[in-house]
C-alpha cells in the first residue's frame, strides 16, 4: 500500500456502480512501481449528485477522474474545455481538474481501441478495409471515431435500432454508413475488422447473433466488453480461425494516457498490469 502523505496526489474513476472497475488495480500497479505519491480511489456516485461531485472538486483537490458508466455523456457537458476526440465521440472518459477551477474533458478510449489491436494484432491496417462496428452507443461512437483518425475510409455501423446508426453516420460524415443488425452479413463483407461496441456479451445479459463467418478469414474480430474476458463472441470468432482482440487490451490502452493526464508522468516500464488485471478478475 502506497504511503499517503499531506502531499498525495490523489486521481480515481467515478461511477454508479462502480465496484466492479479493474482502474485502481492498473494506476495503483504503476504508482507503487514508479515510486510516485500517489493514489487512485474508486467513487461510487448517485446520478442525481454526480454534478456537485464534479463541481466540488473544482481547484485540484483531486488531479484527475476516469469517467465510467454511466457518466461519459453528462461527464462532457460540465467540462469549461473539451478535447476535439471527446467531441467527437460525444463522451468523456478522463476529466482533468485545472488549479485554476476549471474541468478539461478528454476521451482516451479510442487511444485504447487503437492500442489494442496495434498490441494484439499487429499487422492491421485500419485504413486499409473497411471496418464494421456492431453498436450505436457511446462506445460505437468513440470506436468509429478513433477509426475515422486513424485513416478509415469505410465505416459501417450495424445497429439493432438502425435511426441511432445513422445518427452517427449523419454527425461523422460520408465515410460512415448505417446498418441494421438485420444486414449484417451483407455490411461484413470485405471487412478488415469487426469489432462488437454493444453491451450485448456482458456477463448476465444476451449474446450478440451475428454471422461472424461472413467476414473475410483475416478479419480481426474484436470486443470491448472484457468480462467475461472471452466473451461469446470472441469465441465463435475464434472457432472460426479469426485473429481476435480483447476488451482488456483497450482498457490498458485507455489508462497509459489517463495515467499521463492525472500524474505527469508515463507509466514505468516494466509492470505486466494485465496479469494483474487478469488476476484480479479471478480467472
Ligand atoms: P454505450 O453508451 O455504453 O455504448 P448504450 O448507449 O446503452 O451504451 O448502447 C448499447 C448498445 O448495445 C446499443 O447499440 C444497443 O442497441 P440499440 O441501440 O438497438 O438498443 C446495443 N445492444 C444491447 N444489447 C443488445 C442485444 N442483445 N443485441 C443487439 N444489440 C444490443
């Protein structure tokens, strides 16, 4: 256990639940191996109180939050500063807490995504097929926003309700089309990365029923949801003989950067942080 003094810089996640977050597990990992005075706490807050938490914390009292569900949209709109990728996505994951009184919000997610597959599969190339993305949330938002930086010129977004597909098709621009979930098989031709950005897979709620096979043998199929760690979904890939990435992966991806914004400083070197991660999700 980190030493805490009166000069502790103190960072954490806030959400609602909140238990369940693998966060202080990675940036207490890299705080005690960096020798930093430093702490990473979770905080679990009712929405109904999540802007006078925000606001209380005005002046550095804390350096910096991870925002997790179900606050990365609202977390967005209490920021004075936003990040043109957090704009983009339309949703926060990190807010920085300036001396002066005032909320930066960034979005490191997509960071993640793309650190993920650049970790996991190596040879990809997000501009060289198109990219098909299951989902039309926040998630599919940032997921087809980071592709879009990276180079993408074909993004399709599949969604059971489609009218939300085309609402980020609409908001991205003429490189990002919509789908039904209905069409899937058609959308999955030709793609060079599949990735599931629903929170269908969550342990407890359904599975995604989605015809994997119709993707080209060297797509890269990929989840976000990391718990279970092999989702269903990964593993009908896999059965198929499809390079997968994994949900745990970006959220490492997720944290380097957070970790730069809240302590100023890169993580150390060094630390297998998803062995812990793993460790600490009990498998
Ligand atoms: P987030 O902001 O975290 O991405 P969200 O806005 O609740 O979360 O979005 C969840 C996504 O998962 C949606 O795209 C949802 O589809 P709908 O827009 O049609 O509701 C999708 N989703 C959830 N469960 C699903 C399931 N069993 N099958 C297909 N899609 C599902």
């Amino acid at each position: 256990m980190t030493k805490i003094t009166g000069a502790t810089k103190v960072a954490g996640v806030v959400g609602h639940p909140v238990a369940h977050t693998l966060s202080p597990t990675l940036h207490n990992a890299w705080l005690a191996a960096a020798g930093i005075d430093g702490v990473y706490v979770p905080f679990n807050v009712f929405p109904e109180h999540f802007a006078s938490f925000i606001n209380g914390l005005r002046g550095g009292s804390l350096s910096g939050l991870n925002v997790t569900v179900p606050f990365k949209t609202v977390a967005l709109t209490l920021a004075d500063e936003v990040s043109e990728r957090a704009r983009l996505a339309q949703a926060a994951n990190v807010l920085v807490f300036g001396p002066e009184g005032t909320v930066f919000a960034d979005n490191t997610d997509g960071l993640g995504l793309l650190a993920a597959f650049a970790i996991q599969a190596p040879g990809f190339d997000p501009a060289a097929a198109p990219v098909a993305i299951l989902g039309a949330g926040g998630a599919a938002r940032g997921a087809a926003a980071a592709f879009l930086s990276a180079g993408a010129t074909d993004i399709r977004i599949i969604n059971r309700t489609v009218a939300r597909a085309r609402e980020i098709a609409a908001d991205l621009g003429p490189t990002v089309s919509a789908h039904g979930l209905d069409q899937a098989g058609r959308a999955f031709a030709g793609v060079g990365a599949l990735i599931n950005a629903t929170s269908a897979g969550l342990s407890g709620s359904g599975s995604l029923d989605v015809p994997i096979a119709a993707t080209p043998a060297t797509c890269v199929v990929m989840d976000m949801v990391y718990k279970p760690l092999l989702t269903p979904f990964l593993a009908q890939a896999r059965a198929l003989g499809r390079p997968t990435v994994d949900g745990l992966e970006m959220l490492i991806g997720q944290a380097i950067p957070a970790f730069r914004a809240f302590f100023g400083q890169a993580p150390p070197d060094g630390i297998d942080v998803r062995a812990l991660a793993i460790q600490a999700l009990g498998l």
